[in-house]
C-alpha cells in the first residue's frame, strides 16, 4: 500500500485526466438554445409576430429552420414564417389557429421548439402564455416532429446555466473528491484507534487536510456559480448551511490537532473526533437537504446525478474529473503523509536523545 | 526582478496575444449572457487553491530542514 505513493505511473494518469477536463471541459461547444423572445402571450385566432434570440447559433438567410409551439404531447402547431434576421434572431410570425379552452385545461402556455438539420432541436418551455376562446372544441392542429437522433459532442443548454453547465467538472466533481478523501482519512482514524499507530494518523490527518482545501474550493466555486445563476453569493439554501456546517466541523479538526503538543492524545482526540465529523456530516450533506426543497438538482427527494439531471457528454468529463481530483487529492495528501513521517521521525529522534541525556 | 520581467516579456505578449486571440475567435461563443466568466473564476479558484497548498507545505518543509540544520 505505502508503496503506492512513491510511483509514478498515477501522478502521470492525473496530469492527462486533468488536462482532459479542462481542456475538454471548456472546448466542447454547447448546444445551441433559445434566450428569449420579444412576445410574452399569444392569443388564440389572432395573429402574431416576434423575434426569437438563440444562443450559440449561425443562422444564415436560406436555413431551413422548423419552428413548432407545442400545446400538449400530441399537439404541435407548426409556425408557418420563419424568416431569418442574423446569425442568432429568427422572426417569427403566422395565424395562431383557435380552439375552445374547456374547464378541464391545464396547459395554458406554449413551448416554442426550433429545429434544423445541423443544430437539432432548440427548445424553451413555457415560451408563450396562451389565452383567448373560440373556434373548435380541442385544438385542431396535429404536427409530427422530424426525427433527430444523432449523438453530438455537446454539453445541453439550459436556460439560466448556459456556459456554466461546466462547472459540473470545476464544482461538483471537487465535492465528490473531497468526500473520497475523507472517506479514506475515516479509515485510517478508524485503524488508528484499533492499534494506535502513528502512522495511521499520519494518514488520516494528511487526507482529512487536503480534504479541506478540496471543501474550501467547493464552497467558492459554489458561491461564484450561485452569483452567476441563483444571483447571490449565498442564500439560505438548505443544502449550502449544512455543508457550511459540515465544512466547519473539519475546520474544527485541524484547529483541534493545532491546539495539542502531546503527540499520542493529538492522534487519539483527533481520531476520536474525526470519526464524529464523518458521522454528522452524513445528514448535514446527504440526508437533511433532501428532506426539505433545495435549489440544488436533486434534493427535496430525488438523488442527484441520475436519469436526466445529467446529459451523456457531461458525464464523459464528469466522471474522469471526480478521478483526477481524487487522485491529486491523494497526491497532495501523500506529500504531508511524507513530510509528516519525517516530522515524527524527527522528533522522537529528540525524545529518544533527551531520555539518553 | 526588472530583469526577469524583461526575460519573460516575450512570454507575456504571446500570453496576452493567446487570450486576445482566443476570445476574437470564438466570436459569438464568448458573449456576457453565457456566463463563462463564472467558469473561469471557478477554474481560478481551484489554481489558487492548488497553489495556496504548495506555500503551505513549503512552510512545512522549510521547518523541517531549519531544525534538520540546528541537529546537525
């Protein structure tokens, strides 16, 4: 096992997954999407006209761009005039046709959905709130969607997020690091406390130390995420105060090892102690966010990272970006482990002198 | 220290060619309503951080040869 830490062949492996997931993480393109519309409602029968603005497209004036509003699963209105104004407006207009909204309703907005050949499809939900009577009882319109199945190496769009989708591989995947770094500091305190070795604590310690350095990058790259998206640097989020908390707790550790000289009560306090953080900090992260509604995907009862929170492209970098931080955490954590040998080494050279004098 | 910084000029001019470079490039990619600075802050971030540990264990270490001196 400790000889794991003097090879090389997996500080090499986190230099190419790193440089995979930065560089990857910020040259993949996103998909292009739709940021807004100049029209906010749309009126049954009657007829409209507005400019759509996109994202991260190049119309040019001969596209073939398909614009659909889509009132349910079966019902899609194709807009008849789709005339392109640059590389990212599209003017938009037609007769919307009319239909009798019945008591039983529950759609009462549009979702305008763009397609192309090249791009695919572009779609912003809820994009026009319906209103207006008369006309047919159901809506009279049927469209089928083209077929478009092709795998791209794209990150999605989603509005609000837009580039900083990314930060998937600069934020989350450093929190997942950090918790297989104190997952591995728990069991070497763990081992500590069975057989009372100092090197045991030298490796929980180490671990548990670069753990939070990986935990202080989470909570900044979080804030600046927040700023960017929720805009706010922090707010009462559920799931932001008990990792605060949790971050705390460790904080408490180091000072804890800080504040005791005698090297054997500072391994068995310390031990003692991070086995407790590891346990509360359970439910602070794990448990009590998803109890209460979090603006974090994935709490208020469903977990995070399954079915369609993430999008396939996303996990082809996520994933190698949980490993490089992991494995550079376990490099950084394998250097105080280093140094922290010579440091014990050192100074129960001392003791053995002094009881010699 | 005036000296490295002329050593290094070359350096910096392609630096700030690169970054000019790539932004112009991108053209309608990098625009204020993606949102990529807060990506880049984050990245930064995570640099600081990395090197914030590196002063830390050279603290270390430099206590470690001071005494490793006074033994010997």
């Amino acid at each position: 096992m400790y000889r794991f830490i003097y090879q090389r062949w997996w500080k090499v492996l986190t230099l190419g997954l790193l440089l995979y997931v930065f560089i990857a993480g910020f040259l993949v393109p996103l998909r292009p999407g739709i940021v807004d519309l100049t029209a906010s409602k749309i009126q049954r029968g009657l007829p409209f006209e507005f400019v759509a603005s996109t994202y991260n497209t190049s119309w040019q004036s001969g596209d073939q761009v398909l614009a659909y509003l889509k009132y349910d699963s079966t019902h899609v209105w194709r807009i008849p005039d789709v005339e392109v104004l640059d590389r990212r407006h599209l003017s938009l207009s037609g007769v919307l046709p009319s239909w009798q909204s019945s008591a039983e309703e529950h759609v009462s907005d549009l979702t305008l959905i763009l397609y192309h050949d090249r791009d695919g499809y572009l779609i912003l939900p809820s994009a026009l709130a319906l209103y207006g009577d008369g006309g047919a009882d159901r809506p009279v319109f049927e469209s089928v969607l083209p077929q478009y199945q092709e795998w791209q190496w794209r990150f999605p769009f989603r509005a609000i997020l837009y580039e900083t989708i990314r930060n998937t591989f600069f934020h989350v995947a450093i929190w997942m690091a950090m918790f297989v770094l104190l997952v591995v500091s728990l069991i070497y305190s763990i081992k500590y406390l069975m057989r009372r070795d100092a090197v045991y604590d030298a490796v929980a310690s180490s671990f548990a130390h670069v753990a939070v350095v990986w935990g202080a990058m989470g909570m900044l790259t979080g804030s600046i995420w927040a700023r960017a998206t929720w805009g706010t640097y922090w707010t009462n989020d559920p799931k932001l105060n008990m990792s605060a908390i949790a971050m705390m707790i460790y904080l408490a550790y180091s000072i804890l090892r800080a504040s005791i000289n005698d090297e054997d009560r500072r391994a068995q306090l310390s031990g003692a102690y991070n086995v407790f953080a590891f346990i509360a900090m359970i439910p602070l992260i794990f448990i009590i966010p998803r109890l209460t509604s979090s603006l974090h995907p994935g709490n208020g009862g469903n977990p995070a990272l399954g079915g369609e929170d993430l999008d396939h492209t996303l996990r082809l970098i996520f994933y190698p970006a949980i490993v490089a931080y992991t494995l550079l955490g376990v490099w950084m954590s394998s250097l105080l482990f280093r140094l922290r040998m010579v440091e014990i080494k050192h100074i129960y050279a001392q003791l053995r002198s002094k009881k010699s004098k | 220290m005036k000296n490295l910084i002329a050593k290094k000029e070359p350096l910096l001019v392609f630096g700030l060619w690169a970054i000019s470079y790539s932004a112009s490039a991108q053209g309608d990619h990098i625009d204020s309503s993606g949102k990529l600075y807060a990506v880049v802050a984050c990245v930064a971030i995570i640099i600081v951080g990395i090197v914030l540990f590196l002063f830390y264990l050279e603290r270390r270490i430099t206590r470690v040869e001071s005494q490793n001196q006074l033994d010997k």
